[in-house]
C-alpha cells in the first residue's frame, strides 16, 4: 500500500542513493550534475519530499512542473530556486525528451555548525519564497554563480584538511550574497511582472477600503494580501521593499490614511465614526497611527481646511 506521507530525506548520503547517484565525497555538501544523473528522481509528484538540508538549483531545459508547496512554475527557462529544511517540495522526475542540465547544491546544517552563518542563514529571505518566484539570471550572472559551484567542488575534491569545512561555508556564503543581490537585481529589472503586481495590489487595497469589509474585517492582513496576489508573504515584503522603501504593513497603513485623508477633508464624520468606518474598534489607535504617520492629529489635519 502506497503511503500519502511526503518522503523525508535526512541525509545527503540518502538523497545521492535515492538520485541513483554513488555516495557523496562529503556527507555535508554535494553538487550533483543533472547531466550526471543515470536514473531520474523519485516521482514526489502526489506525496512530495521533505529535505532536512538546504536544496539549491540551476535547472534549465525541464519540461516537467516542479510544486513548491502550494505553487508550479514550469522550467521552460534556467532559473534558480532555494528550498530550505523541512520545506516540501512535490515534482516529476526528468522526461527522456529533456534536455537538462545545471546542478543542485546540497548543503547540509551540520555544515555551518559553529559558524557564524548558522545564524545568519536566516536572513536570506528567499528560502521562503515558492517556486514560482525563483531567481532568473543573466548569462553574466550565471557564470558568477557557476563559477562559486566550481569552487566548492574543487574543495570537496580535494583532500578534507582543518581548513576544508570553514573555506565550503565561506564559497557557500558568497553564493547566498550573490543570490540576495540577483534577486534584489530582478526586483527592479523585472519590470512588467513586477509593476503588474504593483497595480493589482494598488487596486485590491483601492477596492478593500471602498467596501464594506475595511469596516467588518478591519484592516487587510499581510498574509491576506499576499495570498490574493498569488505571490509570498516575505517575496512581497521584499519587493515593495525595492521599490517603495516600504514593508507591506506600511504601504497598507499609508493606503490607510490616504483614505482617512479624504474623509476628514470632505465629510463632517467625527474622527470617531472615521475610525469605525476604517476598522479600528478604538479611535485612540486610529489617531495614534494618524498622528504616526502624519504628524498631526486627525483634527488637526481637519482644522487646517477650515
């Protein structure tokens, strides 16, 4: 009987036997070549897999749709993607009509033990993005990024000296930060796909504050908003980010008091009624987020149209 229970995958050494692959020369960090791979990888289409180390990618010229928890993206083009431990992963096995090629860095905690980065790794915020908002590189990038793996290969090669596992942990920082600056790159140079989720959020919050619901429901959650954009709470974070200088919480509150703006300046509502009809259960807190933001009172803001 078939189990529904994702495949959880501690070790690398498992993950090189389940590839079909020989054991890696260092239990805690592999590359492994899709070109190198003799049988295709376990089909986690339905079930999915659990890693219990960092899996990174440079997949090019897959058919197939890989699942990143609840999203798909399709690998028509090389692009790479970050999963983190115990995050699940679903997808098909290579197709014989694929022309793949890249790699996939297997790095293991236990690596970074002791290590600064083990710390730090946390910051690297796209380990928390789905698939579908994966890191497209330019030729030049890749190279870069290519050239780090190499490194890293070179030293698992090389004969294992006390100096071996600090010099893997330092090629692999240099990866991370190359990638945090590509993706930071791609939020800006992505412009069609970016501004598109700009202006649906514009016009989500636009429609949210003209209904009924900022008044029942309160203000729009972060988790809300992002789930309605299809894209992830931290991805969303990081891009208004770039673009803006803002965090989500903020561009909702500054939303927020645009819309408060307009009923001070044009009705006769108390800030009381404001209040309510913009979710807040305590006027104080609207005033105290108006004042924040302003600062100036709510009547003070409406005194100085009179």
């Amino acid at each position: 009987m078939t189990s529904n229970k994702p495949l959880r995958i501690k070790t690398i050494t498992e993950g090189h036997r389940i590839l079909g692959l020989p054991k890696p020369e260092h239990p805690l960090i592999s590359v492994v070549e899709y070109a190198a791979l003799q049988t295709p990888a376990a089909d986690t289409t339905h079930t999915g897999a659990l890693f219990d180390f960092y899996f990174i990618s440079l997949k090019k010229g897959f058919r197939n749709k890989f699942y990143y928890g609840q999203q798909q993206y399709d690998f028509d083009d090389g692009m790479m993607y970050f999963v983190g431990p115990n995050q699940l992963v679903r997808g098909a096995g290579p197709s014989p009509e694929d022309d793949l090629s890249g790699w996939i860095l297997l790095v293991h905690p236990d690596l970074l033990w002791g290590t600064p980065l083990a710390k730090t790794i946390k910051k690297y915020e796209y380990f928390d993005y789905s698939v579908n908002e994966a890191l497209f590189l330019s030729n030049k990038e890749e190279l870069i990024i290519n050239n780090i793996i190499a490194n890293i290969k070179t030293e698992y090669h090389a004969n294992i000296d006390k100096f071996s596992e600090s010099i893997l942990v330092s090629h692999f920082e240099t990866l991370l930060n190359y990638s945090k600056r590509f993706y930071q790159r791609q939020f800006i140079t992505r412009k069609r796909s970016n501004h598109q989720i700009l202006d649906r959020l514009e016009k989500l919050l636009a429609d949210y504050f003209t209904s009924d619901d900022l008044a029942v429901k309160g203000l729009p959650s972060v988790h809300y908003i992002s789930s309605e954009l299809h894209v992830s709470p931290t991805y969303l974070r990081g891009l208004l980010k770039v673009l803006t200088g803002q965090n989500t919480q903020q561009y909702i509150h500054d939303k927020l008091i645009e819309k408060a703006k307009e009923k001070l300046s044009t009705t006769a509502l108390s800030v009381s009624e404001i209040a309510y009809e913009l979710g807040f259960e305590h006027p104080q807190s609207f005033s105290k987020l108006f004042k924040t933001k302003t600062s100036v009172s709510p009547l003070e803001f409406r005194q100085s149209f009179n």
